[in-house]
C-alpha cells in the first residue's frame, strides 16, 4: 500500500510533461496598466516599424516565402498592433496562425515561425484576440484548435472570455481526445471558477461519455489542480467528482482514483458520504461489530470478502490517508456517522495506529478510544480497548526504537492483501 510513492510517480509523469502544452509557458496572468503602451498621439498611418507602415508589413506576411523574414514581420505587426492596428493585426496573425498550424515540427525554421506567431497574438493581449482565438477553437480544423488552446493556456486569465468555448471543445464528443483534455486543461487556467467546469469534468468521467484515455488525462488534471499552490476553492468542487471512478472498469483509472483520495487529506472529509454509502449495500450483520471474538473477527471478514469491490478500495483510501496526513476528519465525523459505518471507521483507524510516529496525535487517537469505551456496541467497545493497548505499544515503540519507515510498512500491508487475494481467487 506504498501510496505515497505512487502519489510520486504520479507528480514525476505530470512533471516530465504528461499535460504538457508544448509551444508555451503560462505567463503572467494582469499585466499592470502601467505598463501597456498607450497609442501614440499621431495618427497610425504615421507609425513606421524598421521604415515600414502595417499595411507593408502586413503586404508582405502574405507574400514573403521566407519563414526568417515572416517572422520578422510578425513582430513588426505585433508591435504596430499594440499602437492602433489591435483589430487588423489579431486578424492577420491569427489567419497565419491557421495557415501554419500543421508546420510544428516541419523545420527548425518554421518552429520558430509558428512559435513567433504565438508569442505575438499572446503580446497583442486584447479582447479581439481572444474572440478570435475562442472562433478557432469552436469552428477550426482540430490542429488549428490545438494551437488556438496553446495560445490561450499561454495568456491565462487574460484569456478568460475563452472559457466558454474551451468547455464547448472539451464536452464535444465529436472532438478528439487531445482536444478535449487539452481545452480542459486550459479552461481551468483561464477561469477556474466558471459555473459549468464541475459539470464538464464529471463528463470527462464518465464512461458512458469519454474515451478510457480522456478519463486518465481528466484525473491527471484533477490531481495537478488539487496540489496547485493557487487553485483556490477549485479542489474542493473537483475532489468529488474523483470518488465514482472506484466503480470504473479499468484498474488503471481506480488506481487514479485512489491515488488522489488517499493522498490529497485536506478535501476528504468532504466526500466521506460518498466513500460510505457503499457500505449501505451491505448485510448490516455482515458489518456490524457484535462481540469481536476472534472467531467472529474471522467470519466477518471472510463474509466481507465476498463485498470486497464495495469495501476494500474504500478501506484502502482511508487507512492510507489517515496513515500519511491526520485522522482528525475520521475522529471528529465518527459521532455523527450510522450504525453500518461506524465499525468500519473504527477499523480503519486502529489500522492506521502502526504508520503514525507524531505522538500528539497518537495521544489524540488514545483519548477519542477511550471515549468510546462505554458504548452501546459492545463489539465498538471492546475494540477502543484493544486499539487503546495498540497506542501504548506504538509509543513505547516510537521511544525504543525510533521512527520506522511508515512507507514500507504500508508496502508490506498491501503486498499481504495481494497474497490474501490471490490466495480467495484460487
């Protein structure tokens, strides 16, 4: 159960480029009015760049066969754009956007065209150039779209008025899959807090609407936007969202799944409803605590074996994030929880006792058992007191022998479910 090294790998693959945009960085999101320039008081026909006018630069955009001399005139136009040519210098090198959207990669020539192309639309920075760009992601060929999305994750939130066609582009289900997760990706840059963004995630997960592979990218963005350090209250609106990907049919998106609930602890007391209510599915007497003999221990669970697709990723998932972060979120809902999820909580936290080394907390697990020593459940009962003795040992064990890999001990806890599952299904 080493999740915390999974949770790494993840972040490594997210690092190393997994939603990457390749033409751009993100640059800043207000540029201070103080620093945009101002239209000069002459009239624009006036205004030469290098001893030309617009109207020549823009002359020979379209005629020079030079990707090294249209570059330059791309910066030319760009500069002329921000003194009174906003309008016909967005519509020129968007068009050439267009034009030269299929030549990424072609020649180190025409990278450099098409990537001068993007940094003097992103320099432009008007309302025209976003309405323009939020035209190609709705009615352009698809790499005319993806070089449109590039540029507006570029522009982040100077390019918000985008926002609505980029979830246009991501809940399309006629468009690709690189579109789609990419138009995602960016509508978070640009307004994070757009109304329909929930929504347009939960169709991005949802099997019966997205493509295994768009599912993956969409977890791969839930978890880059729930570690931001800037995602404001974004996380909490999309940690939610990740809990029905349990019931996916691929391994592989339920390990997502259980990677981002186990690892991100701020936000799971938000969802605990939604891990529990599978739990309602089971026979009460399968789950409830009784007296807690060992051979009670051992037909419970061998009955829970059987529910094991409604109760191990869920067990998984709270014993790694109350072992890695706080139990604090189990403790403090444990009073108010039903009777059918009270004795799994219980469970889970006397299992997370062996992975905690800060002794405040231990301390804080003894008190909260020991509330519970006279209650009504006599199995709840009799297992605060065993979980009390557990919390003794692990001090005294924190005391003797200093701290113990935390992550190798839940590795061993995982690799011995594995064996025990292997062992039912032969």
């Amino acid at each position: 159960m080493k999740r915390g090294l999974l949770t790494l790998a993840l972040a490594c693959c997210l690092a190393t480029g997994l939603l990457r945009f390749e033409l751009v960085a993100q640059e800043p999101s207000s540029t201070p009015s103080s620093t945009v320039k101002k239209p000069p008081a002459v009239s624009r026909e006036l205004l030469r760049y290098d001893g030309k006018s617009f109207d020549e630069w823009r002359g020979l955009l379209q005629t020079e066969l030079s990707p090294e001399r249209r570059q330059v005139a791309v910066e030319a136009i760009a500069d002329l754009g921000r003194q009174g040519y906003d309008r016909e210098a967005a519509e020129a090198l968007v068009q050439m956007l267009k034009a030269h959207a299929d030549d990424l990669g072609a020649s180190k020539a025409k990278n450099a065209l098409f990537n001068s192309i993007s940094a003097g639309i992103r320099r432009l920075d008007s309302e025209m150039t976003v309405a323009l760009l939020a035209e190609v992601i709705r009615q352009g060929e698809e790499k005319e779209q993806e070089a449109a999305i590039s540029i507006c994750h570029g522009m982040g939130t100077r390019a918000k008025a985008a926002g609505p066609a980029l979830l246009d582009a991501a809940s399309d289900t006629n468009r690709s899959t690189i579109v789609r997760y990419r138009a995602l990706f960016c509508a978070t840059d640009v307004d994070r807090d757009a109304e329909r963004l929930p929504a347009v995630f939960q169709e991005s997960l949802d099997p019966a609407k997205s493509s295994l592979e768009l599912r993956g990218h969409t977890l791969d963005i839930v978890w880059a936007r729930i570690n931001a350090v800037d995602a404001g209250d974004l996380p909490a609106k999309l940690f939610p969202l990740v809990v029905p990907c349990l019931d996916d049919q691929d391994e592989n998106i339920r390990e997502s799944a259980i990677n981002i609930l186990a690892a991100s602890g701020q936000h799971i007391a938000g969802v605990l409803p939604e891990l529990m209510e599978p739990l309602h599915r089971l026979d009460p007497e399968i789950a409830a605590m009784k007296n807690e003999t060992e051979s009670d221990r051992a037909a419970r669970a061998e009955q829970r074996a059987a529910s094991r697709p409604l109760y191990d990723d869920r067990y998984q998932i709270l014993v790694e994030h109350a072992g890695l972060h706080s139990s604090a979120p189990l403790r403090d809902c444990f009073a108010t929880l039903k009777s059918v999820e009270r004795p799994f909580v219980l469970e889970v936290l006397g299992s997370v006792i062996e992975y905690k080394h800060d002794r405040s907390e231990l301390r804080d697990l003894d008190s909260f058992f020991a509330g519970l020593a006279e209650d009504e459940n006599s199995g709840v009962a009799t297992a605060s007191s065993t979980y009390r003795k557990k919390v003794t040992e692990r001090l005294v064990e924190i005391g003797t022998n200093g701290e113990r890999d935390v992550f190798e001990k839940l590795k061993a806890a995982k690799q011995q479910r594995e064996r025990d599952s292997a062992r039912r299904t032969r």
